[in-house]
C-alpha cells in the first residue's frame, strides 16, 4: 500500500451529485447488475416459444378456413393469455425485483445509497433499467405473437398495435410496481410471484371489485379497446386504463423513493 | 468530528448497542470488541445507514441519514464482501468517483487502485479477486472522493502480512493528515499496531475508551507481570518477594516472573536490587502491557 | 474412553468422594444408532418442518399455510353451513360432488407446488446441508427418496385430506356412499386421484429446482413451465386445431385428466368453438395415453433430478 501524498489527487471534489447525473449513473450500474446471459436465455426463449406457436396457430387457422373475424379474436386472446397474463408480470418481476431488491439482499445497495444524492433518481434509475431490459422481452412477443396469429388478416394492424401498447405499459406498471416489491420484502420473486399466481390469476375471478385492484385488467383493456375485441372480464375506458397504470407507475416509483429513505441499509 | 450520544439500537428483542456515548477526533481510533459486540451496527448509524432507536449520531455536526452533503464526505469500507460483482475494479472505483461528484472520476479512480496497490487495468470483473483484493478494492471506493470522515469495518480482513502493515501505514498517514479514520476489528493485535486510541466495546457496551496503556495503567487492582531475566533468577525472585515490590513470584527458565501491584516502583527498584545481589540483568519486559490483557480485563474482568 | 465414559455419567461424584479428572474433551457419540432408516425419518421430518416453515418466523409460515387453506378452507365452509343450516348437502346442492371439488384443489397444488416445493430441494445445496447428509449413512437414492417421501406427506394433506373430510362429513350427514363396497371404492378414487393430481406436477417441480441453487429462478421456472405448457398445448390443440396428443406436454392438466378418468366423469363445460360445436380437451385422449403420458412426466422428472444429483454428488 502506497503512502498517499500530502495533497490529494487533482481532482475537483463536488460534495452533491444533480437528480439527472444520479440517475444516469445508477442506472448504468443497475442494467449491468441485472443483466445476465441465463436470464435474458431463459426469458427469450419464453418470448420465441410464443413467438413461434403464435406462428403456428396463425398458419394452422387460415389454413382451416378461419373467420377474419375469428382470427382477430384468437390474436387478441393468445397475446392476452400469453403476453399479458404470463411474459409481461413475469418478465417484469425477474428484473425489476432483482434491481434493487438483489443490491439489497448482498449488501451492495450500500454502494449507491451512501452517496450526496436524493433517492428518488436510485428508484427511477431501478425502474427505468428493469424497464430496459424487460420492454423488449416482453413487447416483441406479445405483438409478433398476436400478430402472427391473426395470420396477417384484415384488421390484424389493429391487435399489433393493441399489443404493443398494453405490454409496453404493463411492463412499465409491473416494472415499478415489482421494484417498489423488491423494496418491501425480501424474496420479492416469491411474493411477487404468489401476487400474480393469487391475486390476478384467481382473487380477479371473484368479482369486478378484485379485478380493479389488478393490473392486468388495465393492460388487457388497452388491448381490447384498440383491437375491438370482447376479450370478456371487466374492461375501462382506454383513458382510464392509460391513467391507471401510469398513475399506479408512478405511485410505485414515489413510494420506493420514500422506503429507500427509511430503509435499514446492510 | 464524529460525536455518538446516548445511542441504542435495538432489534427486536436483540439490544445491539446500548446506550454509547462517546466521541472521535480526528487521527486514527480503533473500535475493538469480539464478533457480534455491536461495532458495525455502530459504523452504520455513524454513516446513517440505521438509525438509533435512542440517542444521537451527528457526523461532521449532521446526521448522514438525512444530510446528503454530510455523506459526501464519508467513506465507507464495509464489512460486506459483495461488491458490484460484474465491474472491474477501475470501473467499481470510478462508480464510487462519479456518485460522490467527483469532478474527474477516472484519475481519481486510478489513483485510489494505485495507492491501494491494485492494477488499474485489470480487466477481470471483480467477482475474480481474492478477498484481499476486494477488500483494498473497497477501501480504494472508500477513498477516491477524499472523505473527512473514513470509518473501516474491519479492514484488515483477508490480508496478508505485508499488506496490512502497509495498510496500516496508510492509515496512520490519513489520520496525522487530520482525516477521521475509525477502524473496527476484533484481532487485537491489529488493534495494537493500529493505534494507541481504542474504544472497547463488548455485549453492545462501551466498556473503556482511551489511551490503551493509559487503561492500562488505571486498572491497579489487577498485578502487572513482569519477566526479567538474569543470570541469578532464585536471588532475585527472593528479594523481590522481600522487599515488597513483588506479589508474588516464579522462576521459568532464566527467567524470573514477578506479579507487582506496582510496576512503575519494580522498575526503579530492580537495577539497585541486582547490583547488591551482584546479578547481571539481561532483560526487564512487561508481560501484559499488551492489549490482549487490557481487552480480556475489561470485557471478562478477569 | 471407559473413563471419560464413567467420569461424564458421574461428575457430581467428585465433589465428595474420591478424586478424579473429568475428561472434559471430545467425546464420540456411543449411544444407539439407528442406521438408515433413522437418517432418513430425519430427512423427511425436518424436511416437511422446514417446508411449513415450523420453528421459523411467521414468514417463512405464511405461503405454504395460505396453500393449505385454500385446499381445506372450502371444504370446511360448505360443511359448515350445511350442518349449520341443516340442509341435505348433496339434495341442494350445498356441497359438491368428490370430483367437482377438486378445482380448489387444482388452484393450491399449483401454488404450493410452484412456490413451496422447490425450497425442499433448494434450500440443502445453497445451505450447504447436502455434503453433511451424504456424510451420513444416507446415499443419494435415500435422501432423494426422503425428499420425495417429505414433499408426497405434505402434499397429501393439499390433494387428499380435503376430500376425505368431505367423505367423512357426507356419510356422517347420511348422503354419503351406499354401502362398504362404494364407500370403499370412493376411499380408493380419493387415494389414487390425489396421487394422480399431484404426480406429474410435483415431479416437474422437483425436476426444475434441482437444476438451479437459487429459489426465485426455481419458482420461476416452475410457474412458467406449468403456465406455459397449458397455453401452448391448448393454443396448438383448440385454436390450431393440432393433434390432440399435444396435451401430453400440459404438464398441469395431465392430471387433472387422469383424476377425471378416476372418477369416470368428462371434463364439466367444453368450450364451444365459433361453430358451436364442442371444443377440444384432453378428453378426445385415450386412457391408456393419459396413463402413459403422467408417467412419462414422473419419470423424465425422476431421471432429471437423479442425472443432476449424481453431477452434484460427483463434484463435491
């Protein structure tokens, strides 16, 4: 180990570090940390697997002589089913989970909190890196998948386009939402995997109260709205549906904010 | 600069500190305690990574929990062995650079690695170093922003011989600088060589602070040993029982061990002794001016 | 030995009779020893203690509880209000038939097997517990079949406890079966449907969690292979129109299908394409396929995890 000299390096020290440069440097940290070859193998070949059946049924139902109509309705219902019920809270839960819920469980969270930053950029840097990461793996294969299905018939444009908005803004609430989770509890894969199997695979079924409370019902919402497709269950108002999960996005991000203040830092 | 008043922390049914009050000044401090005594969840109120449940921490006149100014000037080494595992060492560094606003991060980063003895340039993701090496590479992200406040959580952890020395000269170094260089440890020899300022903690109290010989010197109810060695060890160790300055007395070798209530009188009084029993002295050494026996005393009353 | 042996049963002696030194060292174990099947009751307890996190927080306690009442709670509810009510619980439809409950049963089995029983084999390696149950006169089979004896006890209470209450609470209430011979033969439809339901599934769990030291990744995997196999079978199957046998890969249906022909009942509403007509579902399948395809499933996931713990055990 070196002495060090009388005078420090010629650096500048600065004591506060802005929201933007925080966040900026926190996410280039965290997309990093999240990233990992197993994860994105696993979870891409979830997305192909749709991809390719979403191929399948598409070719398979024209091929049996398939209503236009009918075929619009099965490209909406396997990139609800598929894609939104299944790869987008998934997907979502996987990254944004591990963001900050990961540095926290090994102790490197340490790193990035005692710094001379605000909170709020290490929260939006968590969400906008899980979001990185997640909107392609879930995006490609909600909308290649429905669209493949409907076997490219008259209308088809409309379930793509239903598709990329609900699982781009699913995946952005399920993103926010799951670091808030990763935040709150430790093990948040399991709890946020017991939310998804519990709350928005079997409590919605109870009633429409239940559904409310379920994202889900939001995404697929935008889905059938811009699709013009009866995908049965509740469906809102595309505006509400749009403010819902962005009020829900950010609400997430606000409340992690507020915990990464409170929060008992190993 | 680092002032703890009145300070407990509690969890759950477990009191991890009770009720500490001390305060550090700048050069180096060693807070030395077995596992478990509390030291680190000390060092994580200091940085505000918990707060007390009573009492007060104020660093640098804040409390780092809630003033960002105040935990820019803090570098911390933690006890935890995870770093960002997929970084290089340069890169980890340099992070720590930029997120304390470090106006030219990569030679300030650099520069930290060198002083720690790492290789900038080395290209392997940090998940590859040995336990030495994460534990300087922390200690570099610990130093790169130039803190007034340094609080290292066993540090030495992991080192070889060599390098600790060296790491200890360092921290010598920053704290004559006038740094505030808290080591925590539990290896009292490190302690020793450290520094002579301790705090000693045990079951979450602070149990002595100080001048380590200065402690040393207080604890008079307790007989000091001393070993001298001479070539008439029997005489000796009779005259020492005789004219009072000894307690009690054994002879081990060449060597006569006295117990002495009173160490300061054996030494003025062991070379005239020698001379009337016409005795060559070869060496006097005090046995337990060490701090193992000041820790032991202290935290075992024994 | 002898006398560290004599001096540990008799310490106080030495305070008033004559003077000895009591062996305070290491003392190898010498009392009864039993064996394997010792090591393997303990593997099974412990393992089933650990898995409804008893002696452990609450927290730990809370997903496999919540399993067991989703199983059991329903079954309790309706019995309940019959009796509360006095009304002839099968006449009025109060309580369901046997095989009609199982939905509630389906719904916790996939969660307990999705979440709860990939800890069983998880938690060994990433504790580092393995290589010390090996160290014992426990081999792999064994522990294995500990762990498999451990996950089919608990799993029991899920897919058969409910409905043996519910037998219990018919025949108490009088509208249970007629006679020994039907009652003995819904005991034996409850027993090897709750073998059935649960076989193929657990299997697939136990399969994925031996291939990864982490729980989150083992839930994961999982959940999506039970998710994902039901949607692309039936994506193929219903909405392609693909040969039926496709349904041999629903990892989660085979066995609600192979309890189904248990029961002898078909699937309760077949979906209606866009003509009306009936939709597909497993039951165009065979029998003999369903029974081949379940136990194709059990033994692939028995080859998995056994391949995978012979590498284990090889490099360790």
């Amino acid at each position: 180990m070196s002495t060090p000299a009388a005078a420090w390096p010629p650096t500048d020290v600065g004591r506060r570090v802005g929201a933007a440069r925080a966040t900026a440097l926190c996410y280039r940290v965290l997309i990093r940390q999240i990233v990992s070859t197993g994860r994105i193998a696993a979870l891409g070949a979830l997305g192909t697997t749709m991809i390719v059946v979403g191929w399948v049924v598409g070719s398979s139902s024209s091929r049996n002589g398939g209503s236009a109509a009918g075929m619009i309705f099965d490209g909406a219902s396997y990139a609800d089913g598929f894609g939104l019920i299944v790869i987008v809270p998934i997907v979502s839960l996987v990254f944004a989970a591990a963001s900050l819920g990961d540095a926290r469980d090994d102790g490197t969270l340490v790193y990035l909190w005692l710094r001379p930053m605000s909170r709020a950029p290490l929260a939006a840097a968590a969400a906008l890196a899980s979001v990185t990461v997640s909107l392609p793996l879930c995006v490609a294969p909600t909308v290649l998948g429905g669209w493949l299905a409907t076997d490219f018939v008259a209308g088809s444009g409309r379930v793509a386009l239903g598709s990329l908005a609900a699982a781009a803004l699913g995946t952005i609430a399920y993103s926010c939402l799951f670091v808030l989770a990763g935040l709150l509890f430790r093990k948040a894969v399991l709890w946020g995997i017991a939310y998804i199997l519990l709350w928005e695979g079997l409590a919605v079924g109870l009633g429409e109260f239940a559904e409310r409370l379920s994202l889900r019902g939001y995404a697929r919402t935008l889905l059938a709205r811009i699709a013009e497709v009866d995908l049965g269950l509740v469906t809102y108002r595309l505006v509400t549906a749009v403010i819902v999960l962005a009020c829900v996005s950010a609400a997430s991000l606000v409340l992690a904010a507020v915990r990464l203040r409170h929060l008992d830092v190993d | 600069m680092v002032e703890v008043h009145g300070v407990s922390k509690i969890f759950g049914d477990v009191v991890a500190v009770s009720d500490v009050t001390f305060a550090v000044r700048p050069g180096v401090t060693a807070l030395l305690g077995p596992n478990g005594a509390g030291k680190s969840t000390l060092f994580r109120m200091m940085c505000g990574l918990t707060s007390p449940s009573r009492g007060s921490v104020r660093v640098l006149g804040a409390d780092a929990r809630q003033d960002r100014g105040v935990r820019g000037r803090i570098g911390l080494s933690s006890q935890q062995d995870a770093l960002f595992d997929r970084l290089d060492a340069l890169d980890f560094v340099q992070v720590a650079a930029e997120t304390h606003g470090v106006a030219d991060p990569i030679d300030a980063a650099r520069w930290a690695l060198e002083l720690v003895e790492l290789n900038p340039d080395d290209p392997r993701p940090v998940s590859g170093y040995s336990k030495g090496m994460r534990q300087r590479t922390k200690l570099a992200a610990a130093l790169v922003h130039n803190p007034d406040v340094l609080i290292l959580d066993e540090p030495l952890n992991g080192l070889d011989p060599l390098q600790r020395r060296r790491m200890i000269e360092m921290l010598e170094d920053l704290g004559a600088q006038g740094r505030c260089v808290l080591v925590s440890s539990h290896v009292l020899e490190e302690v020793a060589l450290l520094g002579s300022r301790i705090l000693v903690i045990a079951q979450g109290r602070l149990v002595a602070s100080g001048d380590y010989r200065e402690l040393r010197e207080m604890m008079d109810d307790r007989p000091h040993q001393v070993s001298i060695e001479a070539d008439k060890p029997r005489s000796l160790a009779a005259a020492l029982v005789e004219s009072g300055t000894a307690v009690g007395v054994r002879v081990e070798g060449g060597a006569v061990v006295a117990d002495t209530l009173d160490a300061d009188r054996l030494g003025r009084e062991i070379a005239p002794l020698a001379r009337r029993l016409d005795a060559r002295l070869r060496t006097v050494l005090p046995l337990d001016d060490d701090l193992e026996s000041v820790f032991r005393y202290l935290v075992e009353r024994r | 030995m002898s006398e560290s042996a004599e001096s540990a049963e008799s310490p106080i002696a030495a305070a008033d009779g004559a003077a000895q030194i009591l062996d305070q060292r290491y003392r190898p174990y010498d009392g009864d020893r039993h064996g394997l099947a010792g090591a393997m009751r303990a593997v099974i307890v412990s393992s089933m203690r650990f898995t409804l996190g008893l002696g452990r927080p609450a927290r730990h306690k809370f997903l496999p509880w919540l399993a067991f009442v989703i199983a059991l709670v329903p079954a309790i509810v309706y019995v309940g209000i019959a009796t509360v009510l006095d009304i002839d619980l099968i006449s009025e439809n109060i309580l369901p038939e046997y095989h009609e409950y199982y939905g509630y049963i389906q719904a916790a089995l996939f969660f307990f097997c999705g979440i709860v029983v990939p800890e069983i084999l998880v938690a060994d390696r990433r504790n580092g517990m393995l290589p010390l149950y090996l160290a014992t006169p426990l081999r792999l089979w064994s522990y294995l079949a500990g762990k498999a004896m451990a996950v089919a006890a608990t799993l029991a209470v899920i897919t058969i406890g409910p409905l043996l209450f519910l037998l219990v609470a018919y025949t108490l209430e009088g509208s249970g079966p007629s006679g020994l011979g039907d009652w003995l033969l819904v005991l034996v439809r409850i027993l090897s449907a709750g073998v059935a339901i649960a076989a193929t599934v657990t299997a697939a769990s136990l399969a994925i969690s031996s291939l990864t030291d982490r729980r989150a990744f083992a839930v994961i995997g999982v959940v999506l292979l039970l998710v994902g196999s039901g949607l692309v079978t039936s994506a193929l199957v219903e909405t392609a129109e693909l040969d039926p046998r496709l349904y041999a890969f629903n990892v989660f249906e085979l066995g609600a299908e192979l309890k189904d022909r248990i029961y002898g009942v078909g699937p309760p509403t077949p979906f209606a394409g866009d003509d009306g007509a009936p939709g597909r579902s497993l039951s165009e399948l065979a029998t003999w396929f369903v029974l081949c395809a379940n136990a194709a499933w059990v033994l692939a996931g028995a080859v998995v995890v056994w391949w995978r713990y012979r590498r284990i055990e090889a490099t360790q």
